[in-house]
C-alpha cells in the first residue's frame, strides 16, 4: 500500500528537525506501528509519528469513525 506523504497531507516538516527522519516516523504511524525502539524516540522521528497519529485521527473523524473511550482499570487497597 502506498501511504501519502507529510506534504500531499498539508503538514510541513520544520527547518529544525531532519526530514527524513520526521519522513520515517509519518509512515510509522500511518503503518499502525508503535514506538518500540531507542531509535524512535528522537525528536524528528517522535515529531512525524505524532503528526501521522494527528492525521489518522482526523481521517477517520472525516469518515465518521468515532474512537471507543480507553478502558481504564483502577486497582484499590
């Protein structure tokens, strides 16, 4: 499957973060992935996986997919 890029989506790569990088991460969470490895947690790679989560929300928002709520568990002594 061919996934858009940061620009054909509207969302431009700051002067100040690598773009391939922020390019990696944008794909990333397109894929579904999660952050799983010391390398992911750079800055640019963190930056292009929270706007491809931003995307992904607004996407499926324009879609009418509502998310359910996060199921919370609460332990008590």
């Amino acid at each position: 499957m061919v996934y858009p890029s940061p620009e054909e989506v509207g969302v431009r790569v700051p002067t100040h973060l690598k773009q391939q990088d922020f390019y990696r991460g944008f794909e990333w969470a397109l894929r579904g992935k999660q952050i799983t490895q010391a390398e992911h947690l750079r800055l640019s790679f963190r930056s292009g996986y929270r706007a491809g989560k931003l995307y992904l929300n607004q996407l499926r928002r324009a879609q009418g997919i509502i998310p359910f709520p996060m199921k919370a568990q609460l332990r008590l002594r």
